[in-house]
C-alpha cells in the first residue's frame, strides 16, 4: 500500500474514532504530500517515488520538532504538547531511526571514504551523510556527531 493510501485509510479510521489530532495531523501530511507532488508533475513525473514522501515526512517532522523548541522556550506546554503528539503520529509513518551507533558507524566509514581529518573538511562528511542517513536520522543529531568527530 502507497503512503498516500495509507494516509486517506488513517483519515477514515481518525474520523470514525473522533481522535481530532490524528485527524488533523494525517490531513495535514496529506496536503503536503499533494503540495510535493503537484510540484513535481511539473518536471514531468506522475506520482512521488518513496524518497520523494520520505523527504517531505522529514520536513513535517523537522516543522514540528523547531516548533516544539520554541513553545517550550516560550513557555507554552500547552501548544509544545500538542506538537509533540503530532510528531509522535508523523513517526509512524517515516523510516525507523537508526541509533546513535549505528549513525557513528556510517560516519566513520564516510570520514575514512573521503579521506576527512578537520573541521575543514566537515562539508566534505556532510552531504554524503546526509544523502545515506535521510528519513533514518535527525540532521542535527548526524551534526552533531560529524562535529565531534573532526573536532575532537
């Protein structure tokens, strides 16, 4: 079953449940997934392949974990909590995320590929890892990791 089927199935099951936060938060990846591939019909492709949707659960996910942050430095629970609910329902639908090990092997490899060995080459680290752990990992969290490996 496409995600997008799976999406319309998840909207039937929230409405005949009443649960109104999964409701919205499935409508909502909904529109973004029609918004992504309308843009794309554009180059001339039909339908989103896999990493297209992937990517755009990612920035869904990425909008409410900014979002959160910045409730909670606000000082409104209220509105962080709800964030994090949706999150929570957008996780179920991106790629299980790979652990902190698992991240730091992958780095390590992609360092010892491109021949990386200072905060200069962090760059060089980057795209590569960010183009083999997307949808798997948190970007800040490949960041952060890639800094302490040239860095320290």
């Amino acid at each position: 079953m496409s995600l997008k089927d799976e999406i319309t199935e998840a909207i039937k099951a929230a409405m005949k449940a009443g649960d109104k936060i999964r409701l919205e938060t499935v409508r909502s990846i909904k529109k973004a997934l029609l918004e992504k591939e309308v843009a794309v019909r554009l180059t001339g492709q039909e339908t989103l392949t896999e990493a297209q949707e992937i990517e755009v659960l990612v920035q869904l996910a990425k909008q409410r974990r900014d979002s959160i942050a910045q409730y909670r430095q606000a000082g409104r629970t209220d509105l962080a909590d709800q964030e994090a609910q949706e999150l929570a329902i957008l996780e179920e639908y991106l790629p299980k995320q790979i652990s902190d090990e698992e991240v730091s092997q992958v780095i390590d490899e992609i360092i010892a590929q491109v021949g990386a060995s200072s905060a200069k080459d962090m760059g060089k680290v980057m795209g590569p890892a960010m183009q083999q752990l997307k949808g798997k990992a948190d970007g800040k969290k490949v960041q952060e990791i890639v800094k302490a490996k040239l860095v320290g």
